[in-house]
C-alpha cells in the first residue's frame, strides 16, 4: 500500500474537534494528533512538536468551521520532530507573511484603511491600517488582532506571536466579505503553516533516516501512518517493534514529499 493510501485511509478515521478530543472515539484536535501519530500520550502539546507551531495550529483549529478544521489533518505527520530550536525563524516567517501579504489584502477587503498605501515592514504600517478602520464589529476584532500581533511582537514574545497570528487569520476568515476572501485568507493560514514545519525541515529528514536514530525517537515514529479501525487507535504504542524500520522509510519518504 502506498504511503498516501495509507494516509487517505487514517485521515478518514479521524475527525478534527475543538479541544483535545477524545481519542477513542477517532476525535482529536490537530495537536492530539500530532501526539497520537507519535506515539506519546494523548495530549494537545505533544513533546515532538514546536511550541511555536503547536500554538499557531491551535488557533486555527479550535476557531476555524468544522468543514475547514479537516483541511489541517496532512500537516499532523509535517509537525513531528519541528521542536527543533528554530522557533525563532518561525516567528520571522508570521511577521513577514503578515506585512507581506495579509496586512495589504485586509487593508483592501475591508475599507476605510489605507487602502492604496504601499506598506513595508514596519509597525507604523500596522497602527495606520488599525486607526483607519471604522468601529464596525467586523473591522474593530480585526484591527484589534493586528494589534496584538504587534504588540507580541514588541515585547519579543515569541509564542505569543504564533497565537496571535492564527487569531487574526481566523478573524480574517470569519469576517471576510466574499467567499472568495474567506478562501483566500484560509488559503494563506494552510500557506503559513507549511512554511513554519518547512524551517528546519532538511535536518529533520535526515535526522528520520539516519542509522543512528535513538530508540526513543524511533518509537516516537513509529506509529506514523499507521491504518487501525477507530477501535484499536489505543494500540497504537504496542506496535512490534520489526514494523519500525519500514514505517520510518514510509514517514521519510511522507514528510519529504
């Protein structure tokens, strides 16, 4: 079976809920599921995966449409392994992102701002966007999402970064004008989460390949795509240990596609 088969098949007995979910039942939040296809216990701040990341992810999770929630689930085994120290980087990939990208869309899709300003990576950028808004609900959550990213940013808060960030793109997402605004910003939110497990990532499959894996990150991996019925999700730790070897080519190989 091929590794996306085998990924189709376990994305298929998993429903991503708020919350940390219930395991049992096949239910789990993006982060529990990064746990679960781990091998750790059932947690939403599972050890394998960055702080960083893990904040961003829930944001989106729990403040995103059931529907949408779904669209996380092939990040789950990308999120393995990124506690990496390279949080940092990460939190100058959300900033540009931001001011790059997101700060001159919203500034269009939601009048009253400097619209037709060209913005730079500054927060006097931010603050002129904020200020220009009107107080209508939808545009004053937005500016005060911008705000606090700002505000993270300022005081060096690195996590606080990454959950302001998935906010203010959930705000953007719930508020958005059009469906095709909404598409777009949830677009961007997927965008930036593949570029935060991407930092670090080359050093991550080599370190997934190599001869010299400790057996505690290979137990860690070696649950990873694995296909069980909802009722057996609880064995998955109890996997023998001769199916290691193949599923960490299979998580190689997946997480380097």
């Amino acid at each position: 079976m091929s590794v996306n088969l085998q990924a189709e098949r376990l994305y298929g007995q998993v429903e991503l809920v708020q919350g940390t979910g219930r395991r049992y039942r096949g239910q789990l939040c993006i982060m529990s599921f990064v746990a679960y296809l781990a091998g750790e216990r059932h947690s939403d701040r599972p050890r394998t995966a960055s702080p960083f990341i893990g904040s961003f992810a829930i944001q989106l999770n729990d403040g995103i449409l059931p529907a949408l929630r779904q669209d996380l689930k092939p990040f789950a085994p990308r999120i393995i392994a990124t506690n990496d120290g390279h949080d940092f980087e990460r939190t100058s990939v959300v900033l540009q992102m931001i001011m790059d990208d997101v700060l001159p869309r919203a500034a269009c899709d939601f009048p009253g701002g400097r619209a037709h300003a060209q913005f730079e990576l500054d927060n006097e950028a931010l603050l002129g966007l904020a200020a220009g808004w009107g107080k209508s609900r939808s545009t004053e959550s937005i500016a005060s999402c911008f705000r606090a990213v700002r505000d993270a940013q300022e005081r060096g808060e690195c996590l606080s970064v990454a959950m302001t960030g998935g906010r203010l793109l959930v705000a953007l997402v719930q508020r958005a004008p059009t469906l095709a605004a909404q598409r777009w910003y949830w677009a961007k939110a997927l965008e930036l989460l593949d570029r935060l497990c991407d930092v670090g990532a080359d050093h991550r499959v080599a370190r997934i390949g190599s001869e010299n894996a400790t057996s505690g990150s290979v137990q860690r991996g070696s649950s990873v795509l694995a296909a069980e019925p909802k009722a057996d999700l609880r064995k998955i730790e109890r996997r023998p240990m001769r199916k290691i070897s193949g599923l960490l080519r299979a998580v190689r190989d997946f997480v380097s596609a």
